[in-house]
C-alpha cells in the first residue's frame, strides 16, 4: 500500500483533474527576487506539494473539510481504494483521512438511480423539477453518466446521514446535520444533497463579517437542504418557490447567533433585532460574491414572523439576483 501522504497527493491531484474542484484558488504567483535570471526555481518539497493539492480541496475559505464523490467518480480512482479499500467505491459513506491539521473527509453518495417511487429505504425524498420535465430513464442515465448538469440541477446522488455521521465537520463550522430537511425526525439514515461551493460561501460569509468587525459566533442554518416533497409542503404565494433552489443543494437560510438565545443577533448594534441585521450579512455576502465570482448566487433579506428571526436567503446559482429589503 502507498504512504498515506502520496494516496492523498494523488487523490487531490485526480479530483483536480478531474474538474470537480470547482472552488480551486489560483496559485500564488511564484517569487524571483534573489534568484538570477535563467536559474530553475527550486523544486516544491513533497510536504509543500502535498499541502498545495490539499489547499485546492479545502476551497477559497481553506476551511472545507470535506469531498463529496459521486459513485461513479469514486468508482474510478484506484487511490481511494488503496486508501480505504473497495467499499469506498461500492457503498455509501464517510472516509476519513486524518492530517496534521485535522482530518479531511471523502463521502461518497448513494447514486440517484437508488431513489425509487420517491424514496430511498423509508427516507421520502419525492420528485426533483427535472424528473416532472423528462422521463425518468432519461433523468437515471443523465445522472449516473455524470451529465446531470444538462437536466438543470439534477443531483449526482445523496449523502447519507446517519445518526453514527450526522456530526461529521465537512467544514470548520458546519456538520452534515446542520443541512438536513426539518422533517421525518425518527427516519434514519436521512439524505442529503449539498454543494462544496454553498459551504465555501458560507465560511467566506462568516470570515467577512468577522472582518467587517461584527461580532459573529456562530452562523446558524435555519434551511438547507429541503427534499421536494417537503419544499412542496410550502408551494404557494409568498411561501417557498416550485423551483427553489434549496432543492438543488446550492442554497441555505442563515442568521447570526451570538448568545444563548437561538434567534438572530443585533449585528448593526442599534439596540434592535430587524431587517437591518439581515442587511449586515447581505452586505458581506455580497463582498464575498465581489472577491469570488465564482461563487455568485442568490441573496435575500427576509423580515421576522411569530417562527423565526430576519434571516438571509444565500445561494450559489451562479447568477446574480437580490431580492428583500436591500
């Protein structure tokens, strides 16, 4: 079996290479001062190289902790058998490697194709907007072929969630149960679908405000993932959109909680809990999408009901559009 170091190396190279990387940060321009001209740069150290691999996986925050693989990827890099060996490829899962820094995980899905009138196991899931659009053997084929893209949305597969993983840290901040749907509470395993780039946003989004200077403990998801069948729950003039895109995994209502009280804080420090405080975060989201235009999206101030505090809709549709009381 290889060094744990050069697996991982490879592991990071092929996903890279693969362009499943979609948060990868350009490299740093190299140095030439006190070198004379003509002279090869010296070469990178395994230890550098392997960090340099690595920092492409944990996004432009550098706090992503996780990979998700869809099985068809996973099924076509040997490495990670070599790793964690052959159930990596043939069953859903977490799989841990643990580095200097703190470990970094490899999930891989179950495939679409294993959502069946609806479900997966007794988890209902329901019916994705592609599948009301195209036939069913058309959204199975384009999903496990790896060209779900083409079908607007369609996921690659799901996560699975048990009650053993569901604390996994796929980031710094965030866990997998921090994403799941607010229903079917007794049913496990639970599924999920979840995009890297939603959560490099959404640490990009906290390390801003922190910059900003707003006190920001913790960045709470009030909605993340929502199945469609339960997002249909809620279809209708001034709820949840048919299309929505928390559907697509892309997407997460969020406030900020700095004390014991689970309700948005006062961030603009005017004595009040408004739609004020949802516009601090806005603005940072909005600065993060300025820095990183790979990761614009969807950003919307929502106002507090009898249920819950002002909150902000933040997405990663990769275009703009702003709605709420900018």
């Amino acid at each position: 079996m290889r060094p744990l170091r050069h697996s991982l190396m490879v592991v990071a190279a092929a996903l890279v290479c693969a362009t499943l990387v979609s948060l990868v940060r350009p490299a740093p321009a190299r140095a030439t001062s006190g070198r004379a001209p003509g002279l090869p740069a010296p070469k990178a150290s395994p230890d550098s190289a392997l960090a340099s691999l690595l920092d492409t996986l944990r996004g432009n925050s550098g706090k992503l902790r996780a990979r998700f693989l869809s099985p068809r990827l996973a099924a076509g890099l040997p490495v990670l058998r070599e790793l964690f060996g052959e159930p990596v490829a043939q069953r859903a899962g977490v799989y841990t490697s643990a580095l200097k820094d703190g470990p970094f995980h490899f999930i891989t899905m179950r495939p679409f194709a294993d959502k069946v009138q609806g479900r997966i196991g007794s988890y209902r899931i329901g019916t994705f907007p592609a599948e009301r659009r195209a036939p069913r053997a058309q959204v199975t084929l384009a999903a496990n072929s790896g060209s779900a893209a083409a079908l607007r949305g369609q996921p690659d597969g799901f996560l699975e969630v048990t009650l053993a993983n569901q604390d996994t840290r796929i980031s710094e901040h965030f866990r997998l149960r921090d994403f799941l749907t607010k229903d079917q509470h007794s049913v496990w395993p639970k599924y999920l679908v979840l995009r890297e780039p939603l959560l490099d946003k959404l640490e990009l989004v906290l390390a801003e405000l922190r910059d900003m200077g707003v006190a920001a403990n913790q960045l709470k998801v009030m909605s993340g993932f929502r199945t469609p069948q339960y997002n249909a729950q809620g279809v209708g003039a001034g709820g949840r959109a048919s299309d929505s895109r928390h559907q697509y995994g892309d997407a997460a209502d969020v406030y900020v909680v700095n004390g014991s009280k689970d309700w948005m804080s006062d961030l603009n420090g005017d004595g009040r809990v408004d739609t004020r405080d949802a516009r601090v975060i806005a603005q940072a989201a909005e600065r993060v999408e300025q820095r990183y235009p790979e990761l614009v999206g969807g950003v919307g101030i929502y106002k507090a009901t009898s249920a819950h505090g002002p909150f902000v809709h933040i997405d990663v549709r990769g275009v703009r559009a702003r709605w709420g009381e900018w």
